[in-house]
C-alpha cells in the first residue's frame, strides 16, 4: 500500500509494547466507520526520476503533497546557475568528458531561455515534482545522454540547499537597493523641511515641539540598521552548500572551491551534513526582515495618523491613497495601512520557519520543502512595503501651518521654562519643573497657552522670571535650543538630512 510504505514508523524504540489505537471513530467515540475509499491513481506509469524501486504511481494526494513546483518555479534562475556551475566542474575535474559539460551548459542556457519567455512546457506534478526535475527533465529532452550526467555527485538536497541560498542572496541585494532608495527619499524630504516644526509626542500626547526632518530621519537611522542587519546575515549566509551531495559528500573527486567561486560565495560549506539541513540563513534573513517590516509599520502608522483630519499633518496624492465607495469626501491611506499590516506575514513567515525547523534530525528531511512558500510570501511583502513607503515619502506633503498650529498646543515648552530657571536663575531642576507645572495650571485655569501668560501671572509663581522668558516659551526657539548633538535643532538637521544624502548618493554610484 502506498501510504504504508512513506510511514517510517517510530524514531526511537518503544519503552512499553505499543497499544493499538485503532480506528479513529473508535478513539473519538463518534458514528459509524467511514466507508473505505480508494485514492485516485493518476496513471500507472512509474516515476521516471526515482521510478526504478516503484512500481505503482503516487496517488494524486501524495502528489500534491510532494510536489513543490508550485511554488519552487521561481526558483529557476538560481537552479539554473548551481547547474550550470556544477556541469562545469564536472567537465573540468574530467568526472564528466568536457564536450558533455558543454552540451549541458548550451542546454541549460536553452531552458533558462524558455522558462523566461514562457515557452517551457510544464509537465504534470508526477514527473515535474519541483524545479529541480522540471529543469533536469527538459535538459536531457534538449541534450540527450550529457543531460543525463548533470545530477553526478549531486543530490537535489544540495542543489536545493544552494538554490535557496542564492534566492536569499539576491533577495538581500535587492532589499539593500530598495532600502537605500526609501533613505534616500526620506533624507531629501528631511532636508526640505529641517526648519518644519510639528509636534512630538509621548504616549502620543503632546511633548515638546520637534521638525519635521527630524522625525523623518529617525527612520533613516533605523533603516541603516535593518540594512547593516541584512547585510550580517549575508556575509554568514555567503558559504557553498553544494557538493555536500545527499548528506555525506560524495566519492567523486570534485573541486567545491570552484563551484563556490563560480557562484559567487567566498567558499564551500565545511560541513555536508550541515550543507544540506541548516535554513539558519533564512531564519536570520527573515529575523532582520521582521525588524524592518516592524520599523516601517511604525511609520505606516503615523501616516494613517497623521493623515486624519484631526491631525490634519500631512497629504498624499491619489497616487496613494483610495477613496470609498459610499463616502464622497474620503481618502484613505490604503498603502499605509497595508504596510502597517505587512508585518504580520513577515513575522509569520519568521514564526512558520522556526517551527518548520525545531527538532528536526540531521540531515535534509522533506519538510524543508516547507521553508520556501513562507519565506518568499513574507520577503516579498517586504519588498512591496518598501517600495510603497518610498512612494509615499515621495508622495507626501506636510502641512506647515497646521502642524506648527498644534506644535504649541498642550504647553510643549514647559520644558522649555524650566530650563530657563536653571539656566538663568539658577534654580534647582526639580524646583524649575515644579514651577513650569504651577505655569502650566495657571494658564490652563485662564484657557490660553503658556506663552500667552502675562509676566505677571509669571511671576506671581515665581517672582525670579523675567520678561525675556516670553520668547523662549515659544516653539521657534524651543527647536532651535535643542542643538545638542542627535537633537531636533534645524541646524541639526539640516546637516544630518545632507550628510546622508551624500553618503547614500556616495553608495548609489559604487553599487
Ligand atoms: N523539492 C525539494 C525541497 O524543496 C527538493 C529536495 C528533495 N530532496 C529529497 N531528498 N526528496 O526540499
């Protein structure tokens, strides 16, 4: 029976003689037993890869539960390339003869062309199980014989393992582009509006009044991290797994330094065993995309917030937002609140790979075919989202007069008073704090802002406050006093919001 013959039964020898459970209705103590029911056989032609031990074909259940071609169809570019390097090597260490090398290559190159323009002809999942087959499968149709030598002293286990290795790969390249981009956009709006002033909050109440560069550049700093972070897991994950072949290496005397060199990667993993099982590099990958995918939902967040009408901060154009199909007067951030929600297909993905990969046995065991799906659905909704937020700090146009308006509401200089005290008049923190507060229910109590007080409600609090302290309760001055360095001073900013333009413009030119 098919099924009977994939059960590997236990693991580890049974301390008690197992106990029949039987069947399943008997355990749950539910209705009468399901009738028996055959699974369907698709055709009774033997597989041809691993067709040789087996004489029926795998139900179609066991079929669409094997095959990963679905998903694993992307992964053609990088199949090709590990290929293409192995048949190389084959030719050159003379495992296989030079001329097949050749054919095999020109071959590959043929499929790679078809796949790209759509001309491949996909077969059924029983003979193209995943890419791997796929790519073999129409290479020894185009080739003949040579095509049947590629898979020598190779395993799908490492060619897989390489494979995804080299998606990963690019995918941290491209991110790193993106990222830069999104930078770059957020550096240029900073620069234009270093002198912006807009509120900043705690606990999202009212805090002191900050620029509007400033906070932009909060995010490039927090984007140079997530890129410093990707780019660590790269320079980890940049080892050869192929040629650690099934599990064990191979008896072929191959030469993995240069397969390594010709893929790219300074050298070849020194452990087969570890060549084929280990998807750290992913988990890694996927740790740092969650970081990021976390930054830019905070930011997403302000969008939405910000672009409330009580808020009233900032607009974007129809470019990125919608409108609803009931209420004429809306324009949701749709593409904010997207990349808010993003995150939770990233940290998904992190999550579903962590639990893919706990407890498993060395070495390669199928259910590393589940680390795929997820982490391309959740790398890929990070490229969107990066992409996106580019487009909507580009997009996005503050409302000067509007933030400045409430920049100054919820007394946001009280700070600002205290500080006075100790600066000028020499007082004690504490005792300066305790007076801005006594300031700020006075003026509370009249219903105007602080720097609406009169220098005698002032000083009927306390008598040491001089007139010149009217000018600095105002939020011009307020930003402009926080020169310290890392400060929202427009000065500050200025200089931070062009020195990163520069240095990434600098990167741009080199990548
Ligand atoms: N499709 C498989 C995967 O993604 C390729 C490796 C299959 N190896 C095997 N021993 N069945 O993991």
């Amino acid at each position: 029976m098919f099924f009977g013959r994939s059960c590997s039964g236990s693991w580890f020898l049974p301390v008690y003689p197992p106990v029949p459970l039987g069947p399943a209705y008997l355990v749950l103590g539910k209705g009468p037993p399901p009738k028996e029911r055959t699974l369907p056989v698709s055709d009774n032609s033997a597989n041809k890869m691993w067709g040789g031990r087996f004489k029926a074909s795998p139900s179609e259940i066991m079929e669409e539960i094997n095959a990963s071609i679905d998903f694993d169809k992307r992964l053609a570019p990088q199949d090709i390339r590990g290929s293409k390097a192995h048949a190389l090597m084959l030719g050159d260490t003379g495992i296989i003869s030079k001329s097949d090398a050749a054919k095999i290559v020109k071959g590959l190159d043929q499929v790679a062309a078809e796949i790209e323009a759509g001309r491949f002809q996909w077969r059924g999942k029983s003979e193209d199980e995943d890419i791997h087959m796929a790519v073999e499968r129409r290479l020894t149709e185009l080739v003949g014989e040579a095509g049947k030598r590629l898979h020598t002293a190779r395993s799908r286990n490492d060619q897989v393992a390489t494979d995804f290795r080299l998606w990963v790969r690019d995918w941290i390249d491209g991110a790193d582009a993106a990222l830069r981009d999104l930078m770059m956009a957020l550096a240029e709006k900073a620069e234009a509006h270093h002198g912006t002033i807009m509120p900043g909050f705690t606990h999202l109440q009212p805090a002191q009044p900050i620029t509007f560069g400033h906070h932009l550049l909060a995010y490039v700093e927090m984007l140079s991290r997530d890129r410093g972070r990707l780019r660590d897991a790269r320079s980890r994950l940049n080892e050869c797994p192929l040629g650690s072949a099934a599990l064990a290496g191979t008896s072929f005397p191959i030469d993995r330094k240069m397969t390594a060199e010709a893929l790219g990667f300074d050298r070849p993993m020194a452990n087969s065993l570890d060549g084929v099982s280990d998807r750290d590099f992913a988990l890694e990958t996927l740790a740092a995309a969650t970081i990021c995918a976390v930054h830019l939902s905070r930011f997403a967040e302000e969008i939405v917030v910000w672009m409330t009408p009580q808020f009233g901060f900032i607009r974007l154009t129809d470019a990125f937002t919608t409108g609803s199909s009931i209420m004429p007067q809306k324009r949701n951030p749709d593409a904010a609140e997207l990349v808010r929600a993003k995150v939770g297909r990233i940290a998904g993905g992190l999550q579903g790979l962590v639990m893919v990969l706990k407890g498993l046995p060395l070495a390669y065991s199928k259910d590393l075919q589940e680390d795929k799906e997820q982490t391309f659905n959740a790398l890929d909704s990070l490229r969107l989202a990066i992409a996106a937020m580019s487009g909507m700090v580009r997009d996005m146009e503050p409302n000067p007069e509007r933030m400045a308006k409430v920049a100054g509401l919820g007394y946001a200089t009280a700070t600002d008073l205290a500080n006075w005290l100790v600066e000028k008049k020499g007082l004690a923190f504490r005792d300066a704090h305790h007076v801005a507060g006594r300031a700020v229910a006075e003026a509370e109590a009249q219903g105007i802002e602080l720097d609406q007080l009169s220098l005698k409600s002032l000083q009927a609090i306390e008598p040491r406050i001089a007139a010149d302290v009217i000018v600095e309760l105002g939020i011009k001055r307020s930003v402009a006093r926080r020169a310290s360095y890392g400060g929202t001073a427009p000065q500050n900013v200025l200089k931070m919001a062009k020195s990163w333009s520069k240095r990434l413009e600098k990167e741009r030119g080199k990548g």
